[in-house]
C-alpha cells in the first residue's frame, strides 16, 4: 500500500479592468426560451454557438443539477475527454482527444481560472467550490493559450461577490463513512469593496477494507479540506481582483 499527502497554495495575482473579464453565467431570458449561454473560449465574450471550435460548456444550473463537483464528475459527462488517477494523491492525468499527459510531466492542456493561467496540473484536482461556468475546448489551443495547451483548454469560472449578502450552505452524505460539505459567504464589506469567502471538506474511508489489519480506512481513503478567499474593489481607475486559496489533501491507494 502506498500513499501520499500534498498540500496546495495557490494565489491569482491581481488584474486590473484591461484583462479579461468574468462573462455572466447566463444572459436573462424570457420565460419559455432557452437559456444563451456565453463563454470566453477566445478571450472575449460570446455566444456558443458563435464560436468556431468543439466546446462543452456547463452553465451554474448544471453543474448543480448534474451534481458535478469534482472535475472527475464533468470530465465524465464530456465526450472525448477521460482522466485517470492512479499514481500519488492529488495527480490526476486528463486524456482530451487520445492527447494524454505524462506522469509527473507539464500538462497538455491549458487551465484558466476566472481568467488566469494556471501553471500548476495539480491546481485541477480540487473541489470546485464556488464554481458557476466550465468550459471544455477541445483540440489545439496554443495561439491562444500557449505551448501546453495541444489537446485543448479548460476554463473555469468562479462566484463573483456583489453588493447584497449571499450565503450558500451545502452538505453530503454516503457509505463507507463519506461526507461533504461547504459554505460560501459574500457580499458588499464597504463601499466600493466586496469579498467572500469559500471552505469546504470531504472525506471518505473508501470502498476497500484492509483484511490483514482488518481496518477500512487504511487502503483508499480520502480527505481533503479548503479554504479560498476573495476581495473586489476599485483602484487606480479599474476594478482588482484579489483571489488566494489553501488546500490540504491526504489519501491513499493500493
């Protein structure tokens, strides 16, 4: 048996009102139509169909309808797209149209979080708390987002605090001692300066039992927890955007 234990920091450096900005979840649309779905795949904002590549986009209702909450679950809704997680904990490698990434290797995919690139593979593997839209652009997307993006792109974007409260409380449970949840707080702080905040936990013994040691928590098991933070505020004639997150994942394999 072996296992692993990772921690991962990451922090998005502020960006003023010239870059990219965060497109709406949704367009507002009249009862009985269907819902326009707008996406940022070529760094500006427009509609999906719109857009000249193969893209899977999963929009706030459903990525709550589907439960996805990993990026194993919309991996798994997506056609031409697999992932495979059998080494250390926290590594996970994406397959996007035969394109496979190698163990302990760059990515070969590009993932952009509300606008920035993330150099980090293991910055994926994470709950998606506070998620609202991903997309899944499949096929080379260098001339846009680099070298390591030759199977395609995958871009998320993230709950935007605004001006009145919201608080949304979320928890899960399952076999095998398994539980979930998470909480979100955000809102106006002062005038001008809004923020939120994001924790959230899982953890499960696993579905394999240890018959030598006779124990259920000592082959599979999986716990992590979460906590990410985020300000907006106006300076220097723009709008910054400040975000950091600390997770903490701890598991094991056979």
């Amino acid at each position: 048996m072996t296992h692993g234990k990772t921690r991962l920091f990451a922090l998005a450096a502020a960006h003023g009102a010239s870059l990219l900005a965060v497109p709406p979840v949704l367009q507002a649309a009249e009862t009985g139509q269907l819902e326009e779905i707008v996406v940022t795949a070529r760094q500006r904002e427009e509609r999906i169909e719109d857009v000249p590549v193969s893209i899977t986009a999963f929009t706030a209702s459903e990525i709550r309808s589907a439960g996805i909450q990993r990026p194993q679950d919309f991996i798994a809704l997506t056609t031409g797209v697999s992932q495979v997680q059998t080494a250390e904990a926290g590594d996970m490698q994406v397959n996007i149209r035969g394109i496979n990434t190698g163990r302990d290797a760059e990515t070969n995919f590009a993932l952009v979080i509300d606008g920035v690139l993330q150099t980090n593979p293991q910055a994926l593997n994470q709950e998606l708390s506070g998620v609202t839209q991903i997309e899944v652009l499949k096929g080379p997307q260098g001339a846009l987002y680099g070298r390591n993006a030759l199977a395609g792109a995958l871009i998320l974007t993230t709950r935007k605090p605004g001006e009145e409260f919201e608080a949304d409380l979320r928890v899960g449970y399952g076999s095998d001692s398994s539980y979930n949840g998470s909480i979100y707080l955000g809102g106006g702080l002062t005038d001008g300066i809004k923020g939120a905040v994001s924790v959230y936990t899982r953890k499960t013994d696993g579905q394999w039992n240890n018959l030598k040691n006779d124990c259920d928590d000592c082959v599979d098991r999986f716990e992590e927890t979460g906590v990410s933070g985020r300000l907006l505020f106006e300076a220097f004639g723009g709008d910054i955007d400040v975000k950091a997150k600390y997770s903490e994942l701890d598991s094991g394999a056979i």
